[in-house]
C-alpha cells in the first residue's frame, strides 16, 4: 500500500468519526439519572502508559495536559533510576498514581512470592503513596485455594496500610469469567474488585445479559474500573465512537453507571482507567499494520465522555 493510500485511510477514518461519531456520545453522557452525591465522593480518572512511545516525563506531561488527575502504570520492579524518574514526573506534574502489579511463573507458590514481592516494594516505597493498587491476580488455572492466597495477602496489606488492593477481572488471571468470580466473591467479604468486563464479554461469547445475577453481584464489589469496551468476539471494539457498537457501548455504561451510583450514594472515591490498549488490541490493516483508530484519542475521548456523565 503506497502512502497516499495510507493518508486517504487514516484522513477517511477521521472524517467519518467526527462526522457521524459525536452524537452518540452525546446521547449517551446524558442518559444517566441523576443522583446526588454524599460528601466524599471523588471522580479521578488515571491515564494508561500502555503504548505510549515517549518517556516518562513526557508520558506524564501529555496525560496532565488532557486533565487527568493520574496515570497507573506498573511499578517498575528492581530498577531504581526507573523509579526516581517516574516519581519526580508525578511530582513535577502532580499526578496521583495507581500501580499495577503481578507475578510470574506457572508454579502457584513461586507465582505468589514473586507478587508479594512486588507488593511490597509497591506498599514500602519511599516517594508516594499510591491511591491503589491494581492486581493481575493468580492464574486461571490455579485451584481455588492457590488463588485464594493471593486474596488472603492482599487483604492483610490493605489493613495494614490503608492502601486499598484490588483484584482484576481479567483473562488468564483468577477472575478470568463471572461464574469464577462469583465464587471467589460468596466466599471472601473483603475481595474488591477492578472491573474490566470486557474480558467476561469474550469469555462468554455475549454481552452477559444472562448472568444479570452474578453481574450484579460483581458490581457491589468494584471500587475501580477499566473503561475498555469489549464485544462478544473480543476484548476491545476498535472505536467506540463508532454507531456499529451502540449496544456494546450501553451495556458497559449501565454496568459502569449501576457502580458510580453505588459510589455517589455512599460518598466514596471512585478512580477510573481509560484502557484502549495498542495494536494488537487495538485492529490494524492487514500488511501494513496501521492501526485503525487513535489510541489516545479514543482514551482521551472516554475521559471526557465519562466525567460528563459521572460528575
């Protein structure tokens, strides 16, 4: 494909997404009821670091400049200059953040130490407090008590610090599908949740209208969400401004909507990842793998379609 070709595609995508994608945003900031929020009730919304090609600092500048409050990004384990960086970008731009954190390996006890390792290094570092942690807990295939451990040692450091902890809904990790989750959360008051329910949107092959229950269920638990919008074929449709996803995007916002009401009501925080992720989760045209859509353009697009509407 010659460059032209590229310029014609791009500059066509474009055009169709502010001529024909604006209103349904706008139909959809306005939907939700309104309720009125107890004092303590905080809107932040964090930006992703996920397929940025810049620096730190520069990551951290052009996220300030869009009017995020914060970024998550994973902590940068065993490297120290990584860390000073990271932490004197914050403070130049005075961003909050929220850390990811993870282990490694298929041995479920090695897979644990290395997460507590993290963990603690995330809990203990001696710049900034987090505002969260966000976890890729476990692993699908794990039994239920291997996972549970990961459960057990994250409570105990939320009550020792006062750092809240949460546990992600994601594939491939503990909370990979609802029915799974809704074990663990019968079975343990003090799991929470970050909701990223695109990926129970796969896992299932639909939008969940079948599993309103457990859905339900779920949503009391989540004090923090990944606004990535997924499909019953994958993990991210590749605009949301887009009319063919009409009803992807208002079955995420109902659920989002039944977790910011929640929020609202009791006066609590409420944080918010805007997550389209790169290529390959974002589509790309065969060959030449240009990707289809602005990454950062349609996370900017959901901070400001989201604060509207949850303010």
């Amino acid at each position: 494909m010659n460059q032209n070709r590229r310029n014609f595609l791009k500059t066509t995508a474009t055009a169709t997404a502010a001529g024909l994608l604006g209103p349904l945003g706008e139909i959809t900031a306005a939907e939700i009821p309104f309720v009125q929020s107890k004092a303590g009730y905080e809107l932040l919304f964090m930006a992703t670091d996920w397929g940025f090609a810049g620096s730190t600092e520069e990551f951290c500048a052009a996220a300030k400049k869009e009017g995020y409050e914060g970024i998550e990004v994973w902590w940068p384990a065993g490297n120290v200059a990584a860390q000073e960086k990271l932490f004197a970008a914050l403070k130049k731009h005075d961003l909050q953040v929220g850390f990811l954190c993870g282990g490694g390996g298929s041995d479920a006890l090695g897979h644990l130490n290395s997460f507590k390792a993290s963990l603690d290094a995330i809990l203990s570092n001696k710049f900034q407090k987090p505002v969260y942690v966000n976890c890729h807990s476990g692993k699908d295939f794990f039994s239920y008590d291997q996972n549970k451990m990961f459960i057990d040692y994250t409570v105990k450091k939320t009550k020792e610090t006062g750092v809240p902890v949460y546990h992600e809904t994601h594939r491939g990790r503990m909370l990979y599908s609802a029915i799974v989750a809704k074990q663990f959360i019968e079975k343990n008051p003090d799991l929470r949740l970050t909701l990223d329910i695109s990926h129970w949107c796969v896992v299932h092959e639909s939008l969940l209208g079948d599993q309103k229950e457990t859905i339900d269920l779920a949503l009391s638990r989540v004090d923090h969400i990944h606004s990535r919008v997924g499909h019953s074929q994958g993990p991210q449709v590749n605009d949301p401004r887009a009319p063919e996803w009409e009803q992807a995007i208002k079955s995420h916002l109902a659920w989002w909507d039944k977790v910011i009401e929640r929020k609202k009501q009791k006066g609590e925080r409420m944080t918010i990842l805007t997550e389209f992720g790169p290529p390959d989760y974002l589509p790309t045209l065969p060959y030449t793998r240009q990707p289809v859509a602005d990454q950062w353009g349609i996370n900017v697009h959901m901070m400001n379609l989201l604060r509207k509407r949850y303010q």
